[in-house]
C-alpha cells in the first residue's frame, strides 16, 4: 500500500515542480490521489493553479463553474478522509470541511448538475474499478484487522464519499443485480461523453428523480434502505444501520474496505465503538459472484479477510 | 499611526532563537502588572520572562526600557496517551492564563488539549542557616558534641524561583480544550473545548460545572463548534463564547444552571455580494476577547478584525480589513489548510489600539480613533535591537513602492498566530513560531 501511495506522491510532486507558474501557495503538497492517475492528475493541478482565477471571475461558463465546484469538492473529501492521525483530528476543521461538503452537494442538487460529476470520472476512460485502487488505498486505516462496519455516508469521514464519487455506482441508476451494475456502469462512462442514447437521458433523469426523492427523504430524517443512488449516498447523513441488502453493489464493493473508522463518533472521539454488524455477518452478505476481477483490493485487508473466511470454515467444519 | 506617516519609535530585544518543532511557541500571556510574560510552546514548556526593574524599583528612566529576561523555565504538560481511544494527547499549550496576584507567590493557569493545570511560581532568596541538630550540609549532628543553643537566621542566598504544581484539573474534556479564562471573582475559572464549556473552582480539582454544551444527540447533526470562550472583566456572571459560524454569544449564569440559551447573539448578517463556497470557513471566529472597559467584544475571523458593543447584537461597530487581498486567493489557503489558522486579537491597554497577526511575518494594528492600519513585521533579518520597525505594505495595486511585498510572494509558513499586549504600557510581545519578539512604543513611553 505504501509503495503505491507514495508513488502516487511522486508523480503528483513531480508535475507541481515542473510548473513554473505556480505560485509559492500551491507548493504545498497536493494530494489528488483520488483522480485518475493517468493525465487527470496533470490536469487536476492545473486546474488548481487556475481555480483562484474561476473563483474570483464574476462572469464564468456553466462548465467551469461546476468543474471549479467538483474540484472543491474531492479537494474537501481529500481533507476529511487524511484526519486518520494519530492525534485526534481537529473538529473544528472537519466540521468546517464538512459544512462545504454539504453546501456545494445543495447547490450541485438544486442545479441538477450530476452530469458534471459523472462527466469528470467517467469521461477519462479509464474503467473504475482502477479507480477504486486508489481510493481504497487512501482508505486503509490503521487497523487492517478491524471488523468492517457499516459506515455512515457523509460528514465526517470523507473516505466513504471518496469512494463513491469515484464508484461505478456514480453511473448506476439502480442497484438490483451486481452483473447488470457493472455492464451499466460500463456503457454509461461511454453514455456520458456522448450524451447520445435516449437511454442516457432516460436514466439521467431516473437518477435525477431518486436523487430528488431521497433528498427529500434525508430532510424528514428518515435514513432509507434500499437501492443506494447519489442521493442517498451524498444526501443522507445518517448512519447505516442494519445489514444492506444482498444486492447491493455498493456494500460489496466496499465490503472488504476496513470501515471501522469511518464511524462517525470514532472519527470524532476516536473510540472504537462496537461494531454494528459482524464480520460473518458481512461474509456472509457476500455474493459469490461479488468479488470481481476489477477491484483490485490491497493485500493486506482482502488477506485479512480470506483468513477469517478460512478461520471461520476450520471452526465450523464445512 | 498611519501608513505613511513617522513611525513611533520601537525598541525591540530578541529573547529566543530555537529551530525544532517543540520550541514554536503556542501561547504568549502577560499578567495583571505587566511584570512577567509567560511562553508555551509545543513542546509543553512554559518560560517565563521577568521585566527587568531599576534596583530600586523605580519605573525605568527616560531613554531606557526595562527589558524581558528568562526568568523561570517548567516543563508544564507531557505527552500522554489516552489508551481508550488509542490516541496521543498532544503536550501543547494551548493558553497560559495568569491569575491575579494575591500574596508574593505568583499562579497561572496553563493548558494542553486536556488536562489545566495551576502552578504556583514563588521566589526564595533567603534560606535559614544555623540549625542545632543539623550541619551545614544537612547531616543530622551527633547530639553530644551540640554544647550550645543557638537560633537559626534567614541568610540571603542565590534566587531560587520554584514552580511548582499545585492543581491539576484533569478529565473534563472529551474534545479539544481551546480556551481557558478566569473570572472575576478569583475563584473560578472557565475551560472551553470544542462543544463544551466547564466552569472550575479554582480549588477543587474533581468537580466542574458544564455550563454549556452545544454537543447534538446524533454527532451528525453537528455542524457548528465553540472556537473561543472568555468571562466578562467585571462580571463574574457573563461569559461570551464564539463559534464557528461566526456568531458570539453572551451568557448569563444567573439565568439558569445550563447556559445553552445565550442571553445575547451577535451576529452580522451575510453579505450577499461576497458569498463563496468559503463563506462559512472565513466567517469562524478565531479569538474573541473583551476590552477592558468591558463594553466591547473583538473577534478575529480569517480576514477582518471586528468590535462589537456589548449592547448592540445585529452587528460590529468598526470591522478592520487584516488581509483582504487574500480573499482572491481563498481556494489555494483552503487547499493548504492555511484558510484554517486560528490568529489572535488583542486589545491596548486603553482599548484605543487593537492588534492581530497575518502571514509573512507580518502583523497589524488599528487605530480605533482614526481608522486606520499599520502593519509591521516581525523578522529578524529587518530588524535591528534598538531600531526603529519601518511599516510594511503589500502591494495590491496602484504606485509599487520600494519595499512592498506582493502577494504572492507572502511566505504562508511564517505566521504570526499568537501574541499579548502590556496590561499598562505599549509593549507588545508577538511569537513568530519559534521567537518571540518583544516591541516597545519609545515615543509613547517617554509621554507617560
């Protein structure tokens, strides 16, 4: 884990160096690691250099508006998700960093401008799941042997919105069967550039319309089951109770992904409360045919993982 | 004071010189005579500078300056571990708050993230010589070669200056303790961290009172958090505490046991036409204190200096520009996390003159009566002991004058966060991370 994060470091530093332009600020240390690593690294920091510039022009293009908006964004969620120190985090920051979060995830809502979003993670072509690589890196937390949880979605653990921002579920409408998810999230990376397919639009809307409803929800308070859209990932702050169903992608995705410490109250206090669910539990919500090829998890959590599995058969004899 | 108009004369003398990370100094506290400056640095040490007198008391003649010398050094907090959570407590000094002097002993209060702790800081220069049963060394004497009484005398000696630990005030706080203010009455104390506000007796160490606790029921919700708290100079009711929404709000103790309903608020109304995704951030109040009169509140929020009167809660009655040419530039310090250092105000003694800190090395004063500000600098490489400070300027426009600094060439690591103002005279003593500089007014001094 450590090899690939620092070289990840490297490259980032290494694009900043060679950029004369840049002002005395914008040396400290940039970390993108959650863009895709291969030219939307070079041109994530050039947008910084030039976010000062579309922050301040009064008269700016749709697009650069919303881009300077996402920008904000997974710089925010960067934020939130390196308070794993062995300090305890300043809450005051993460409390500051979190209200942004929220106020840019109403206004994207109430411009309806999701396509943005999808546009700057599925537009590179790269496939997701090499995404996830490297937001599951960042997601490592000090206890790889910490029975996974479920994590709440937002506020103050960024990793969990790291992760789906950069998720195949972004571009998924639904989630009902884990197969059609990742042929959907495959054609919608294409879909989106294009923006051709009435299919496209369709589901754009399906998306924009469950986004609304649960946006709706998440106003009365009530925290929802179900199929797990945007909005329910972003717009909900509850935390997660309860085992998710079996279906669903995005638990399984992330199964393996140690969420012991994205419980809000050990974010905040640091103590490791129990766990809601069980290790068995979570093994057992997986589905065989979950584990696919494309997520590539780090050794030491998927290792972890298998020898409880293997743990477990032994002292259950099956 | 103007920008362009003559400085006064400042008489400065440099006091530390250190370059590893426990020696940036956290918190810089005068005490009520102005005699002593108490330091806390990251490390958890505490100096304390002395004001050097004329032997025979008197206030120090025209021309000369009573300067700060090193007086006493303690290691004040450690690093420690808190095993239930499984993270480290960091030994910083948050804040060192002096308490009036009652005897000759001196008390002050100082903080880590936790734990306060009051030290007594007493002088002996006088030790007893002479004893019957005793020898100089302090070996019990053999009885029978005592062949005559004598009474022990109190010989000068060598001033020895002892601190010692005499309260300490441990597991109150579950989040971060930012602030800690002595009332009025002497006898009690408030400690503030991010949700709570506990009140002490200065006497009782087991026991507090939560006066406040703005903790919601599901973590969640928790949006706002308490940045500053201080009690009132005269009241030993009232009590203001600022958040991180930008408002303040002042508490009254004799309205109910639990001061979560405040008895006013402060708060300005938004400007519309300034609003930013960092509307929020920049709005956070860093430091709030009272003036000494007791009229007035100053806050600190990322660009501007404010002061409210106490009796007028729909906004400040003066707002001071300290850096609005970073407004622009707010995207790349939120990325740097720079949008999220906290800088002090302070008051004169006069509550005519406040001052706060900004970034390469630079700090400003204002000028209540005329408006306007000054900045200065504190660095080394400019400055002289004894030297007049020369005002600074950041270019943002306009004629370029020879001297000023463009903004982007501001060094954003050196940053003036933490500093004190002499209760009496115009002395200030302002950290920049590892030094501490102490500035003198000459021309104001001569007037006194």
């Amino acid at each position: 884990m450590s090899g690939s994060l620092s070289a990840l470091f490297d490259h980032v530093s290494a694009v900043g160096e060679g950029n004369a332009g840049m002002s005395p600020m914008l040396q400290a240390p940039v970390i993108l690691v959650g863009w895709p690593r291969r030219q939307g690294v070079l041109v994530s920091v050039l947008w910084l250099s030039t976010l000062d510039f579309l922050f301040g022009a009064k008269h700016v293009l749709q697009g650069h508006q919303a881009l300077q908006r996402q920008s904000l964004l997974d710089m925010s969620l960067i934020k939130l998700q390196l308070c794993h120190m062995l300090v305890e985090p300043n809450l005051c920051r993460s409390v500051l960093i979190a209200n942004t979060v929220r106020q840019i995830q109403e206004e994207m809502t109430h411009d309806g401008s999701w396509h943005m979003v999808t546009e700057a993670f599925c537009g590179t072509g790269q496939s997701p799941s090499e995404r996830l690589v490297a937001t599951e890196v960042l997601c490592r937390s000090r206890e790889q042997d910490a029975e996974p949880k479920l994590f709440s979605v937002i506020s103050y653990e960024g990793c969990r919105e790291e992760e789906v921002v950069a998720d195949e579920t972004l571009c998924s409408v639904s989630v009902s069967d884990t197969v059609s998810n990742v042929c959907l999230a495959g054609r919608m990376g294409q879909c989106w550039e294009k923006s051709e397919l009435s299919g496209v639009e369709r589901d754009e809307e399906a998306l924009e319309d469950s986004r609304e409803d649960e946006e709706v929800d998440t106003e009365d308070g009530a925290s929802t089951e179900g199929p797990k859209t945007i909005g329910q990932v972003f717009g909900t702050f509850e935390i997660k109770n309860g085992s998710p169903g079996p279906d669903s992608a995005l638990e399984e995705l992330f199964s393996d992904v140690d969420t012991s410490y994205y419980d809000l109250d050990t974010m905040l206090t640091g103590m490791q409360s129990a766990p809601k669910m069980g290790p068995y539990d979570l093994l057992d919500s997986l589905a065989p045919s979950h584990s696919s090829p494309s997520i590539v998890s780090t050794p030491n959590c998927r290792s972890d993982l298998n020898e409880l599995d293997h743990i477990m058969e032994i002292i259950v004899g099956s | 004071m103007g920008e362009d108009g003559e400085s006064p004369k400042i008489n400065h003398s440099f006091l530390r010189d250190y370059v590893t990370e426990a020696d940036v100094i956290s918190t810089v506290e005068f005490n009520q005579t102005g005699d002593l400056l108490a330091t806390g640095d990251k490390g958890g040490r505490v100096v304390i500078f002395q004001r050097e007198t004329e032997p025979k008391g008197e206030p120090e003649e025209l021309g000369e300056s009573g300067e700060y010398n090193v007086y006493s050094t303690f290691q004040s907090h450690e690093p420690d571990f808190d095993y239930l959570k499984s993270l480290e407590i960091e030994e910083k000094i948050n804040k060192i708050r002096w308490l009036p002097q009652q005897n000759a002993a001196h008390f002050l209060l100082s903080t880590n993230d936790k734990t306060i702790k009051l030290w007594k800081v007493s002088e002996r220069d006088k030790r007893p010589e002479g004893y019957n049963l005793k020898d100089e060394e302090g070996r019990i004497k053999d009885i029978s070669t005592v062949t005559s009484l004598r009474v022990p005398v109190l010989k000068p000696t060598d001033l020895m200056v002892e601190v010692r630990p005499r309260r300490i005030f441990a597991n109150g706080h579950t989040y971060h303790v930012n602030s800690i203010s002595v009332n009025s009455d002497g006898e009690t104390y408030l400690s503030a961290d991010d949700l709570r506000i506990n009140m002490w007796h200065l006497d009782i160490t087991d026991r507090s009172f939560n006066i406040v606790d703005i903790k919601p029921a599901n973590m969640e919700d928790l949006t706002e958090v308490i940045t500053a708290a201080e009690f009132h100079p005269h009241h030993c009711h009232l009590f203001v505490y600022s958040s991180s929404k930008g408002t303040l709000r002042l508490c009254d103790m004799r309205e109910s046991a639990l001061c979560d309903k405040h008895s006013k608020i402060f708060e300005e109304p938004e400007d519309p036409g300034n609003r930013s995704f960092f509307s929020e951030i920049i709005s956070s109040v860093s430091d709030v204190k009272f003036s000494h009169s007791g009229r007035y509140l100053l806050t600190r929020d990322y660009l501007t200096v404010k002061v409210w009167d106490l009796n007028m809660e729909k906004g400040p009655v003066e707002t001071y520009q300290v850096h609005e040419y970073l407004r622009s530039k707010l995207c790349s310090l939120y990325e740097n996390d720079c949008i999220f250092d906290k800088f002090e105000c302070v008051w004169n003694s006069t509550d005519s003159v406040i001052m706060t800190g900004a970034y390469n090395s630079f700090f400003r004063m204002f000028d209540r009566e005329t408006g306007r500000g000054v900045t200065l600098e504190a660095w080394r490489e400019s400055s002289k002991p004894r030297a007049v400070l020369r005002t600074r300027r950041v270019y943002t426009g306009g004629r370029r004058r020879r001297g000023d600094v463009g903004v982007d060439s501001l060094d954003f690591t050196k940053k003036i966060l933490h500093m004190a103002w002499h209760p009496a005279e115009n002395i200030i003593a302002i950290a920049a991370t590892n030094n501490l500089y102490i500035f003198q007014d000459r021309v104001n001094a001569e007037n006194q």
